[in-house]
C-alpha cells in the first residue's frame, strides 16, 4: 500500500521556520558576543583596579620606610591586610627585588619567592597580567617600588582572582539571558502574528502552488476573449487584459492610472467609477457597443471593482436591422389591410356594374404607388437603402408623418465603397429617421425630409440629411443629444437615448462628421457627411448644432 507523500509546508509555515530560526539564531549570537565582550570588560576592570592599588601602594612613603628596617614584614603585612581589605582586590604582595615576599595573605608564603613575572618591572615598567599563582588564576599587576634616588628597591603586585572576576559577571549575564529569552519570545510572537496575516492572505497554499496559481492567472487572463479590468479602491487600473484593451480602445499603459484618465466616454467612466453594482448596462465605447458589469470586491471595506466587459456591437446592429423588419412587417400588414379594403371597394363596384369607375379606381392606386416607388429608386439607386426608404415611408405614413425624398438626392448604385458596408448606413440613416419621425409625428402638417447624394470631385462624400417639422433640439442640449441615455422622450421598455449614440459611432468608425441645426421653417435638421475614399486612421466626429430635436 502506497502512503501518500506528505504535503509541503504553507508559504506562511516555511517563512515562519526560518524566521524562527533566524532570530534564535542572532539572539543567541547577539547574547554570545555580549558575555564575551561583557567578560573582557570586567577583566580590564580588574587589571586597571589592581593597577591602580599597586602604584598606590608603591607610591606610600610608609611603605618605603618599612623596607629599610630590619623586618620589613613586621610593617608591611599588618598595611597590606588592610588594603586587600579596603580595596576589594584578593591580594597584595610586596617583594624585595628578588622577588621574596614580604607580605602574603597566607602567611605561611611570607618569604618564600614570588610566583609570577617580574623583569618588566625590574627595568621600571608597571605591568598586568593573568598567572595561577599560590591563590589560583588572577589577573595581576606588577610595578616597582623606587626610592628617592629612582632606584628600585621593592616590588608590589595586586591581583584579583578570575573566579571573583566571573562572580562579577555572573549577574551581568543572568540579566544578559532575560533579556535574550525576552527578545526571543516577542520575536517568535511578532513572526507568528506576521505569518498568521501571510497564511490569510495567501490561504494556507505553499511557494508552487501561488507559482502554479499564478501561471494559470496569466494563461485564463489572456485567454479569455471577453474584457476583464480590475480597479483598487482608488478607482485605479490593477489589472486589464487583451480583451478589455481592444474593447475599450486603449493602447498605452494604464495600469495604475485612474479611469477617469482613460478617456473614455462619460457614461461608461460614469458606471466604472459607480460604487454600486451594474448589470447588463449597454454602454458605447470609441467605436463599439460594450454590456458592461460591475461588481465591487470588499471584505469590511471597498478594495477594488471587478468589471467584465461583452462586445455587443454585432448584436446591436442585428437588434436594429430586426427592428426595422419588424416595423416593415407591421408596415406591409397595413399595407394589405389597405389593400384588402381597396380589392373590397373594385369588387364592390364591380358588382353595381360601375366596371369603369372600378378600373378607374384601381388604376389610380396603382399609379400612386408606382410613383412613390419610382421617386424612391430615382433619386437613390443604392438598392438596401432605397428599400429602407420605401419600408420607412410606409411606416411613417402609418403614422401619420409625410416622409418625402428631396429632389436633391441623387446616389447611384455601386457608388459605396466596400470599406462603407450597407449595415452602417442602415443603422445612421434608419436611427436618424426613426428620431424624426418621433419629433414630427403629432404635429400639424408632420413631415419627413430625406436627402441622399454625394458631393465632392469623383463622389469624395456622401451627405445623408435628415429635416423633421418637430419642435426642435434645445441649442443648451445640441452636443448632449448624440451622448448615449440622453433623450427628451418618455422611456420605453427598452430605454431611450441609444440611437443617435449609435449614430454617432457609425459616423465615428467611418471618419466622418456629424452635426444638428435648425431645419428651414423649425423642426432639427440633421447632417452626416461621410467620406467615400479609403481612410488609414481614426478620427473623431465634430458634433455641431443649433436647433433641433431628438
């Protein structure tokens, strides 16, 4: 049976080891060295007390008085007891220069010779040193004694025993060792509170598994198509990815940059820097339409936002060319409603034998629908918006709105390059319509005006104008009304204030300039002007306007 191998020690458990062992290993080393240097202290306080008691007793006149007598010894033991005793030292011997003791503490070793060195201070020199003599090992000095005339005629050497020496120190060292078994606790302490924070932080995972976590981070962070930013609490880029760079338009580096300084538009700065939750919000970025989703991170406070990002702008095409098959279906069910009322009427007259006024009757409808058709596909040979303009007449006179193509409109087919696909002139033509419509329908006399031609040496330009007899655009909401959420109309079920957003970002892709001003006799005239030659680079709408409306 095969045991499993154990698992490797958390990153916290591995750092808490050898920080444990580090700081026994400098509180040991640290306490070492202070009993050392402690002891060597103590040992040169010793040689210089010792110094200090020999040339003292040198320099004593009584002293070198007692030497000439006949017993030296009789005066000099009784003087040198009481310096032993009032100068803590552990001995002091005084010799003649033959190094015969005259005094001892042991007066047993009174005149026998003198363990230790004694040719420094023959030559006059005062010396320590450490020497087991007759009292065990001490630290010593040695100096001479000299009488009037400079010569030596005595030695002195006062010494203090080792072991009294290490009887000093032993209370330096106790203290020594509390404070190191002090510094060693409040550091085992302090470590495990650091690496109990460390071990929260990375949950109980060891050095290859945040490797591991790290690599798969940065292969899903690529990975992923959709966009993913990541804000810190400072509404701070911490982390983008490839999708969120593409989607948002931004090439440069921005980790660390505030998202207000990204230059995005200020509905979508306005979401991203929102403390609250978004779901689902459509929002336009430079040249697309973005869902956006934001989450906020906290634990107790806000640490960041998490935001995903989902590219709609296909969708949103799509949604609007269904839309405008849904208004021409509603418009052709009225049409055969119509039509059915008309076939009852000719049958009707048929069967009162009123033949001629039935064909009559027929053959007006006919006409009149042939010349709306005929107007439309003179004027505009562009086969996808002409059948735009037919759907939308239709629609618009179920509305009540007259919707005329001007005489000025003059664009044949295949003059629109491939770089100008027929989808974005759907979306800016059929959103502009759809806007004046709305503004008009109610109004006496409600009228649509639709230009579409091109102007410019060899076609440069393509003009799509749109004048409606609505109220209006206030001159103070001009530039608001291209913003995406802006409109001055009721909210549907779908919101408002996404189409002329739309517009704008058509116009944008394609380089071209958009604007609004007041139409001859009231009412908003809007005004497209796309260029109808290659472009190489980006450029941004000028948006314009007096008067109109949305």
């Amino acid at each position: 049976m095969r045991l499993p191998s154990p698992r490797p020690r958390s990153l916290a458990g591995q750092l808490f080891a050898m920080q444990a062992v580090l700081i026994a290993i400098v509180v040991a080393g640290y306490a070492l060295f202070a009993w050392a240097s402690n002891h060597r202290q103590a040992e040169d306080a010793a040689a210089r007390q010792a110094t200090a008691v020999a040339r003292s007793v040198a320099d004593s006149p009584s002293v070198r008085a007692a030497i000439h007598t006949a017993d030296p010894s009789a005066e000099l033991q009784p003087y040198a007891l009481r310096v032993v005793r009032d100068t803590d030292v552990d001995f002091v011997t005084i010799m003649n220069t033959d190094g015969i003791r005259w005094t001892h503490p042991d007066e047993k070793e009174i005149g026998r010779p003198f363990r230790g060195n004694t040719a420094a201070a023959l030559e006059g020199r005062t010396f320590t040193e450490t020497y087991t003599g007759t009292l065990g090992a001490s630290v010593r000095a040695v100096t001479p004694i000299e009488d009037g005339d400079g010569r030596i005629i005595g030695l002195v050497s006062a010494g203090i025993r080792v072991e009294e020496i290490s009887k000093r120190v032993q209370d330096q060292v106790t203290a020594l060792i509390a404070v190191a078994a002090g510094a060693l606790l409040l550091g085992a302490v302090g470590t495990y509170v650091i690496n109990a924070s460390l071990r929260r932080h990375t949950h109980g995972m060891n050095a290859t598994e945040l490797s591991r976590m790290h690599d798969y981070h940065q292969a899903a962070l690529h990975a992923v198509r959709e966009g993913l930013l990541m804000l810190d609490g400072q509404y701070r880029v911490a982390l983008i990815n490839d999708g969120a760079r593409e989607l948002l338009g931004v090439s440069e580096e921005v980790v660390g940059r505030s998202v207000a300084e990204l230059g995005l538009p200020v509905p979508l700065t306005g979401a991203l820097l929102a403390s609250e939750p978004r779901v689902d919000e459509v929002h336009l970025a430079a040249e697309r339409v973005l869902v956006v989703n934001t989450s906020p991170v906290s634990g107790g406070e806000h640490r960041g936002t998490v935001v995903t990002l989902r590219d709609v702008t296909e969708l949103q095409s799509l949604m609007g060319e269904l839309d405008s098959e849904r208004g021409f279906t509603q418009a052709l069910r009225s049409q055969a409603h119509e039509a059915a009322n008309r076939l009852h009427t000719v049958v009707s007259l048929i069967e009162l034998g009123r033949s001629p006024e039935a064909a009559e009757f027929a053959t007006a409808e006919l006409e009149l629908a042939q010349a709306l058709t005929d107007q439309v596909v003179a004027a505009v040979g562009e086969p996808v918006l002409a059948a735009l303009l037919l759907g939308k007449t239709a629609q618009a006179n179920e509305r009540g709105v007259e919707l005329v193509v001007s005489e000025d409109s003059r664009l044949d087919d295949g003059l629109l390059p491939p770089s100008l696909p027929a989808r974005d002139l759907v979306t800016i033509l059929g959103n502009l319509i759809d806007n004046a419509v709305d503004a008009a329908q109610g109004g006496v006399r409600a009228r649509v005006t639709v230009t579409a031609s091109t102007e410019g040496d060899g076609g440069g330009e393509l003009l799509l104008k749109v004048a409606d007899t609505g109220a209006g655009v206030d001159p103070a909401h001009a530039q608001l009304v291209f913003e995406r959420g802006f409109s001055t109309k009721p909210s549907g079920p779908d919101g408002r204030g996404l189409g002329l957003a739309l517009v704008r970002q058509a116009v944008l892709r394609h380089e071209g300039t958009l604007s609004v001003t007041e139409a001859d006799g009231g009412g908003a005239e809007f005004l497209v002007r796309l260029p109808l030659r290659a472009t190489t680079s980006s450029g941004t709408p000028r948006l314009t306007g007096a008067k109109g409306k949305e």
